[in-house]
C-alpha cells in the first residue's frame, strides 16, 4: 500500500509503540493527545515525521487513524475527537474495556458484558467510521517487528469493512504479523478477552514473552 499519513489518538505505551512503528515503515505521524508533556520524550527521539496535536487534529490529519487509549476512556476520546472527524476513516482500535479494578487470580475484569464490545459500542458512537479491531491481545513491546520461536504471530482482527480490513492486513504484514481475519465486529467480543488471556502468564509468573498462533490443517 502507499505510505500514508497516520493520525494516532492517545500518548501511552500503546499509542507511541505504533506512533514509532509506523514512522519506521515510513509514514508520516500526528500524535494526538490533551497531554503533550506526556510525550516530550517520544517526540524528542521520533525524528522526522512525528508531529504532535489534539485528537480532532489528529484525526483530521490521518488517512489511517489508531484509537490507542484507556479501555475506559476509549468512548470519551471518540466523542471528544468528534464522530465527524471519524466519518469515512479506518480506525485501527487497539483499545480492550479492562475495568479499573484488580487481577482476579490474574485474570483481568472488563466492564463489558459477553455480548458485547467495547468495539461495537465505540461504532454506535461514529456509526460512519471503519472501525478495524487489531492489537488488542499482544503487549506494545512486540506489536511492531515481533521474534517468536515458530514464525510469524497471528494477529485477530474484525471489522464491518472489508476494504477497511484490507488495508489493515496489509499494515498487520508490515508490521511483521499474520492476520486472521474473524469477520464483522461482533467477533470482537471474542478478540478482546484475547487480552485477558495474553496477561494470565504476566500477572501469574512474571512472563510477558508470548503471542497467539492460529494454526490450520494443511
């Protein structure tokens, strides 16, 4: 595909994990957040291309966006960025609706119910955005140019678009995934407890180094 610009909305882990992976393969990134100190240090090591802004300027940069915020702040942030800005735009969503509550045994609470997600809640919200659901059940140290014994990891994504989806294949490859492809939205309420999973080892045994593999029968 060209090399896009990219609007990011979020200054985490998550957002400047991208944020820089995206710049490596050659896009042009406008980080958007309400804390620009927050990624003073980021910008000051990202080099060319990385610009910072707000996330209705963000946003109206990008030909590709990435929602990279706080499960619980995920609704927020899409109304605050504005549903407009969102309309006609892929929205890469990495964001899971982990509760602001304790590991229970290591496994993660979520505030949303088994039939739903917090995917389809946030395309209620911009109901004309592309919404593709992907990075959500890998932690930000490997989402860009991961090395697993076993070969490429499979990265789940889903999502109402299909050329949407195509585009973000495309970027799962770049970014040294592979991508399986899970259908419309509704499969994300079975992607984001993925996160869920992907932390039980972390929070159990101290062991973060892993990622999912689909494997098919030849």
């Amino acid at each position: 595909m060209n090399k896009e610009k990219v609007g990011i909305i979020g200054s985490g882990v998550v957002a400047q994990a991208l944020g820089s992976g995206f710049l490596k393969k050659g896009y042009q990134v406008v980080m958007g957040t309400s804390k620009p100190e927050k990624l003073a240090g980021w910008k000051k090591t990202a080099g060319f291309g990385a610009s910072l802004g707000s996330f209705s300027e963000a946003a109206a940069f990008g030909d590709l966006l990435v929602l990279a915020v706080k499960g619980t702040a995920a609704e927020d942030a899409v109304m605050k960025t504005g549903p407009d800005k969102l309309a006609g735009k892929i929205v890469l969503d990495t964001c899971n609706p982990i509760a602001d509550a304790l590991p229970v045994n290591g496994v993660l609470q979520f505030f949303t119910g088994p039939n739903e997600s917090l995917m389809e809640r946030l395309q209620q919200l911009a109901p004309n955005a592309r919404f593709v659901k992907a990075f959500s059940c890998i932690g930000s140290a490997f989402m860009v140019d991961p090395t697993f014994v076993g070969g490429k990891p499979t990265m789940f994504i889903c999502g109402n678009d299909e050329a949407a989806k195509r585009i973000v294949r495309g970027i799962v490859d770049q970014f040294g995934w592979e991508a399986a492809d899970m259908g419309k939205a509704e499969a994300a309420r079975a992607i984001e407890p993925l996160c869920m999973l992907w932390c039980i080892p972390g929070f159990l045994r101290g062991q973060w180094s892993h990622a999912f593999k689909l494997l098919r029968q030849e």
